[in-house]
C-alpha cells in the first residue's frame, strides 16, 4: 500500500510540473521552433528611393502629320516616394522624318498591386520643327498609358529593372500657322508611343527592417513535491 500511495504522488508532481511549464509558456519538446525571418526581401518596387529611368522609343505617328513613323528616347528623374506612387520628371525626343519633336513632361505613376504593373498619366510641352505643312510649333504634351517593371537584375552592383510600356500621346498646338500663313485646321496630333529601357536608382537604398532578437526560452518552474 505504501509503494502504492509514493508513485500516485510522483505522477501527481509530473503532472504539476507538466502544467506549470504550460502555463508560463514553455513549448512541446516535439513542437518545431521558428526560424527568425531576415526581413528583407527586394522587389521590383523602389520605395522611397529616387531613380533615373532611360528608354528608347518608337512612334506610331498620327497619319493627320504626313511624316514617318519615328523612333527616339527618354531620360527622366523619379522618387518613388509609396509603394503605389511614383513622381517623375523627364524629356523626350523623337524623329518622325522629316520633323522632330523634343519636350519636357511630369508624370504620375500609379501601382495599384504594389507590384510590376502600373498605369500613368501626366503632362508637359514641347517644340515640334520641320513639320510638314506647318511652321514650327509649341505643342502642349499629355499622355496616358500603361506599363510593367520587371527585375530586379543586378548592374554595376546595383538593383536596376527593365521598363516597358505603351502610351497614348497629344499633340495639341491650338495657334500653330500653316505653311501658307493660315491658322491649322487640324490642332491635335494623336500618336502612339512604346518604350523599353532601364530603371536604376540612386543614393542610399532603405534600410532594412530590424528583426528582432529571439527570446531566451521559459523558465521552467519546479513544483515542491510534499
């Protein structure tokens, strides 16, 4: 009886001790403990950072402007400054033999995933020369469009990303003369432009999250055994 009575007291310690461990949070031996997370994963987004962005271009011109389709380029200044919006400043010049086209516009970028793909819009002006039947013009410049950034692919150390997309271009010169001296007739070129470059930022990347130090196991409390 008294051999009896000392193992039911052992197990009833077990026990407590068992319980006590579970209440001040100490894990299953059998449970798999997490690995810490190093916090930082790059993406083809470049939050809060600025970038220089260059591509080359090819025109599908209006046929209202009696030139060839035209090819050129772009270099423009962003910030990222969320991951959904995007600022950017740039130029462009185009050649569409026999005239061309060279102007300043501002851009808004818009993410709506916080991915790749984003929609634009924004506007500027520009200076069209040796455009056939006109003499040569201002032009107020805006475009609208869509595009994809893909990458991130690593150039001269850096995180760059290639750009594509596609726009639809105004060209509105409301004023301009006629080569005979009249007002124009036909006051809004509507072009077609598709892009393709490099999108490389600049300036100390953001830091990465902290992680924080795992902490130290539970200690587990003995039970007196009376």
């Amino acid at each position: 009886m008294r051999r009896v009575l000392v193992a039911l007291l052992l197990l009833a310690g077990g026990a407590g001790n068992a319980a006590v461990a579970q209440e001040v949070g100490a894990a299953p031996a059998d449970q798999p403990v997490a690995e810490p997370s190093d916090g930082f994963t790059i993406s083809n987004q470049l939050p809060r950072q600025f970038y220089v962005s260059a591509a080359g271009t090819y025109v599908l011109r209006d046929q209202a402007r009696q030139t060839n389709n035209g090819y050129g380029g772009t270099l423009a200044l962003g910030w990222q400054f969320d991951p959904q919006f995007a600022l950017e400043l740039g130029g462009q010049y185009n050649r569409l033999s026999p005239a061309t086209l060279d102007g300043l516009i501002a851009n808004i970028l818009f993410y709506p995933t916080g991915k790749g793909f984003y929609a634009l819009g924004g506007g500027g002006y520009g200076r069209v020369r040796d455009q056939p039947t006109l003499l040569d013009y201002n032009a107020r410049l805006f475009n609208v469009g869509v595009g994809y950034r893909w990458g991130p692919f690593k150039i001269l150390g850096r995180d760059a990303l290639i750009r594509t997309e596609a726009l639809y271009r105004i060209d509105r010169h409301a004023g301009a003369i006629s080569s005979q001296g009249d007002p124009v007739i036909t006051s809004t070129f509507s072009d077609a432009v598709f892009n393709i470059g490099l999108v490389l930022p600049f300036g100390p990347p953001p830091h990465p999250p902290a992680t924080a130090a795992p902490e130290p196991p539970p200690q587990v409390v003995p039970v007196e055994q009376k």
